[in-house]
C-alpha cells in the first residue's frame, strides 16, 4: 500500500515538471514566431526588419533610425510580454500598486 502512495506522488512531481516545462516551451515557441516588424512607410503593410524591399509594393526600404528602433524595440517587448503569464501577473500586480497609491493620494 506504501509502495502505491510513494509511485503515485512520484509521478505527480513527474508530471508536474513536465507540465511546467511545456508550458515554458510554448511560451518559447510563441517568442520565437513573433518577428520584429516595421511598417512600410508607402502600404502600411507590416515587413521583416531588415527586408530592403517591401515585400507588399516593391517600394525600398531605407535603413532603420534609432527612433524607428527604439518604437520597435518597445512594440516588441510589449508583445513578448503578453506571452508571458509571470511577467503579465508582476505587471498587473504593478498597476494595482500605482492605482492604490494614487486613491491614497486622492482620499488626502
Ligand atoms: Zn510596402
């Protein structure tokens, strides 16, 4: 009978682990097919970052500027964290703190 309750809970922790890493993968997997885009600036159509050519209209592309970078470095992370269950938790759990501390700061 101890023998039973002893496979049993080592499967579950077994399981469990399995379970985590999956969902650690898919999370991975989703990253991966996000592409850092730009928008072509003649058809508004979403391109590959370092695409010379728009692959919509033909028109050429010139080269990045920082500005253009920075905007899509902070798309980027903005989609890469939507992804992400813990990351989105801490940040919900960030505003609720800023929120809390501005109602404080109302009531006084
Ligand atoms: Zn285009």
């Amino acid at each position: 009978m101890l023998y039973w309750i002893i496979l049993i809970i080592v499967l579950a922790i077994f399981f469990g682990a399995h379970s985590r890493q999956r969902k650690k993968d898919a999370i991975s997997l989703e990253r991966a097919k996000i592409d850092k885009m730009r928008t072509c600036p003649l058809c508004a159509e979403l391109v590959q970052l370092n695409a010379k050519l728009c692959r919509f209209c033909q028109n050429e592309l010139l080269p990045i500027s920082n500005n253009e970078m920075e905007e899509i470095e902070l798309n980027y992370k903005i989609k890469i964290e939507s992804f992400d269950p813990d990351v989105l938790a801490k940040k919900q759990d960030k505003e609720r703190k800023i929120q809390s501390k501005k109602d404080w700061n109302d009531n006084t």
